[in-house]
C-alpha cells in the first residue's frame, strides 16, 4: 500500500479534478503490475496496473490507495470495480472508501458481489493526506487553501512607506514561488495589487496558478501587471463590468467585503482544488474569521520594518539564531542597520 500511495503521489495537479490513485498488484508474493492515475481523463490506476500484469492478475491482490470506481453518469473511462473484476483479481485492499456519493461504497460492494474479497482501512490516513483536496471538495464544495504570509521581525507586512515587496530573501522567495506553482490558483486582495503590482506567477518554478483578485469595487489599474501576465486573471467584484485582459465574475459583498464562501465556490466549479491565498492582513484576517484555512506558510524576516520606508533598507538581525522553547520560538542576534 505505501508503494500504491508513492505511485499516487506522481500525479501532482495532473490528476485534478480527478483524485490521486495508484495501485499494485501483487501475485505470489511479488509486484506483477501496478501504475497511477497520471492525468484527468487518461487511464486509472488499476487500468494501467491490469495492463501491466496481463494474465498474470488472476488470483492477485490489487492494493489501492482508493476505492475502485464503478459505472456512474458523468464517467469518462470504464469503471475500475468492473474491470479488476473481469480480470480475475481474487482481492482488493483500499486504503480509504471514495468520499463521492456517486461511488461511496458501491466499488466495493460490486467487487464482493462479483466474488471478490475486499478489505479497507489499510493506511486510511495517509491516503486521506495525499487526497485532501478532493476529500475537501467532496465534503464542502471548496479548494484546499493555503495561507502564505510574510511577517517582518516586528510583526509588519509592509514598509513605513506602504511597500511590501522583498521582505524576505531569495531563498524563502524562490520556495515561494515554487508553492504557486503547486498550487491551481493564488488569491490576493486589491490591496497588493495597488501596493505591489504583482505578477503572480511561478517565475520558471513550474506551471503558472490562475491569478485570482478580489476586488469588490472593480479597482484594478488598467496598466497592471497581471493583466499582462500568461494566464488571464479572474477578478471578483460586487460590481458588474468588463476589464481588458481579465474576467471579472460577480460575487456578493457585505459591507464591503465579498462573500469568500461564494468565491471559494466558484473557484471550485471551474476545477480549482488548491488555492494559495498571498494576500496582505486584510484578506488573510477574512480567511480565518471564517474558519477558511488549511494550511498556513509564514515566512519570517529579520528585518525591522516599522524602522524604514523600503523594505531593502530596513534595518535587520546579523547572524539570527533561531530558539525553540516549548511551542514558543525566540529569534536574536545583534542589529545591523
């Protein structure tokens, strides 16, 4: 089963809106066949792990990192219960049951129905790790957030003079590009964008996020960055109108603040399933009220920036050192301006 979750893992974004799937065959005490899910419409897992085997599936355990799927409207490839079935398999261990109504149980229960034994739990946790997107939009109709913040050493987001680009190193903002590119969208506020004029891309990190704006009184400079970017930015507004180079999608607002529910649910319905949200304190603080996180990344900078207008001019800690101190953390060193 780990080696089925490893398989898994290959898919990355490929697989979406499709979970992540791989499987393994084992006869004997020995991997005949095995094989994961590499891109939405392409082949499933067990397919190509049957294909691999051959005859040699006859009798054999299948391992799969979720339950095998069974015929359902809307399907594009044949169905994965039917299939290890037809092939002879005398067992399948899923790790987890699928969360989509349209199969919940049912692959499994046509296995045992076809003769075949099945067993589940095996590993559930790490299967539901690795799929916690699609579990995620299965459950509450939203993608999988990630808040990334980046917090000065006196707890600022910005300079004295508003800026707030380059507060950290290139280290810490290479590994940030490479979580835009993990990810199917970055969402910011307004906000940034008038402060920074971002370009949000993943800077040859890997494939570039769909750029998200939220923007309830449709603000967006005409001459921004973004919308000269690689992907076509979707900005949300309470206000109806057209901007060159964009789409702008309507979203309720309430005292001036768009309704995250209704974004995150929109971004769902066009195939979104992580979204990094790099927005200022504002937008991060309305992700949290609303109980809309998943996971967080804060990048902290031993700069001072309350001291300085530029962030690159502030002043900073020479040769921090980290402490760890219970779940507290001290960072010291001596100031270099």
């Amino acid at each position: 089963m780990r080696r089925a979750l490893a398989l898994a893992a290959r898919a990355g974004r490929r697989a979406w809106p499709n979970p992540k799937v791989g499987c393994v065959l084992v006869k004997n005490g020995r991997i005949v066949g095995e094989g994961w899910h590499r891109r939405a419409g392409g082949p499933h897992a067990e397919a190509l792990a049957l294909r691999m085997a051959g005859a040699g599936a006859r009798g054999a355990t299948a391992y799969v990192s979720l339950e095998p799927c069974r015929a359902h409207p809307g399907k594009r490839t044949p169905p994965c219960a039917d299939t290890l079935a037809a092939a002879g398999v005398a067992r399948v261990v899923a790790a987890m049951r699928d969360p989509n109504p349209k199969v919940a149980g049912r692959g499994l229960g046509l296995l045992r129905r076809a003769g075949v034994r099945t067993e589940t739990g095996l590993l559930r946790r790490q299967a539901q790790a690795l799929n916690g997107p699609f579990l995620l939009r299965m459950r509450e109709k939203r993608p999988w957030i990630i808040l990334k913040s980046a917090l000065s050493l006196d707890g600022r987001a910005f300079a004295n003079g508003g800026a707030s680009r380059w507060i950290t190193g290139p280290r810490a903002r290479r590994l940030a590009h490479r979580l835009r590119a993990g990810c199917d969208a970055v969402l910011v506020g307004i906000g940034t964008v008038l402060a920074d004029d971002p370009s949000l891309t993943a800077h040859g990190a890997g494939p570039n996020p769909l750029p998200v704006v939220l923007d309830a009184r449709l603000r967006l400079p005409r001459g921004a960055r973004l919308l000269r970017g690689p992907r076509k930015p979707l900005i949300f507004s309470a206000k109806a109108g057209r901007l060159a180079g964009a789409e702008v999608a309507r979203a309720p607002a309430r005292g001036g603040l768009l309704n995250l529910r209704a974004v995150l649910c929109e971004l769902s319905r066009r195939g979104v399933g992580t979204l990094l949200v790099e927005g200022g304190p504002t937008v991060h603080a309305s992700f949290l009220s609303a109980g809309l996180a998943d996971e967080l990344y804060a990048f902290l900078s031993p700069k001072l920036l309350a001291a300085a207008r530029d962030p690159n001019a502030a002043p900073r800690l020479s040769r921090p050192r980290l402490s760890r101190l219970g779940p507290d953390f001290l960072f010291c060193g001596k100031l270099r301006f």
